[in-house]
C-alpha cells in the first residue's frame, strides 16, 4: 500500500513539474480514445476521488474510472500546427464553421491561439451550431465542441 500511494505521489510531482513547461493536459485512455485539455483557456486540475480520476476544467467536470486510464500526460502543443478535423461534424465553409450533430444545447467555443475566448455559442434543438470568422483577423484558432478540439486556421 505505501508502494502505491509514493508511486502516485511521485507521479503527481512529475506531472506538476511537466506541466509548468507544457499547454497541454493529455488524458490516455485504455479504449484508444485520447482526450486534450488546453492549459491556457480550460485551466485543469487533476484529483482522485475513490477509484477515479477526475479532471476539472473552468467550464466542466470529466470522470474517468482508474481502470479506463492508461495514463495521462503533458504535452507541449505547436501553435502553428494544424490537426485534421475530428469526425465531430465541424466543416468549414468559406469564413464560416458548421457544425451539426451537436447535443442540443450544447456549448461551442471559439479560442484565440493565446486562450482568449472570442466566441461562445450553443448548438440548436437539431444539434446545428455556426461560427461567423469574417470579423477576425488572419491567424490560428482552436475550436471546442461536445469535447472535440481542433486547430484552424483562418487565412
């Protein structure tokens, strides 16, 4: 029992000294699924209640069963990157983000690539949501839909 309880301290003081030199929390899943939290906007925290593990951003709260993790780490994210689009219903038409799909009400995020939000907005009654980027400037932003994050870029 004192193994594992200075095995999870131990990691614990790892991961908060990684964290200072990274942006982004990466939770491992044992499925195969991945799931990111941007350090700058999302603000996580890592507890442990009982057998799980429990993420908490500015805006949710995310459980996992300990048994479901495989691990989680911190990464450094390149601003400049752009990651494929997720199969979460998000197409780009012109200066225009379409989403649909979405659970109705359900929150979308636009982000600056410092984590300044620009734009919120909340999906329909059938799951459609849109962000208008004609008013912002040339550069990289991160959208945030039903936990689905993605990089543009707006040229």
């Amino acid at each position: 029992m004192k193994r594992k309880i200075l095995s999870v301290v131990g990691c614990l003081l790892l991961g908060v000294a990684t964290a200072m030199a990274s942006n982004v929390l990466v939770i491992h899943l044992t499925s195969g699924v991945t799931e990111r939290f941007i350090l700058l906007n999302e603000e996580p925290t890592i507890n442990f209640s009982g057998n799980n593990i429990v993420v908490t951003t500015a805006t949710t709260e995310h459980t996992y069963p300990m048994e479901a993790v495989n691990y989680f780490n911190y990464e450094t994210s390149d601003a400049t990157a752009i990651e494929g689009v997720a199969s979460n219903g998000m197409s780009m038409q012109g200066d225009r983000i379409a989403f649909s799909g979405l659970p109705a009400g359900s929150a979308v995020f636009l982000y600056g690539a410092g984590g300044q939000l620009y734009m919120k907005t909340e999906a329909d009654a059938d799951g459609n949501a849109a962000i208008d980027l004609t008013s912002l400037m040339r550069g990289v932003y991160i959208v945030k839909a039903n936990n689905v994050t993605t990089k543009i870029t707006k040229k």
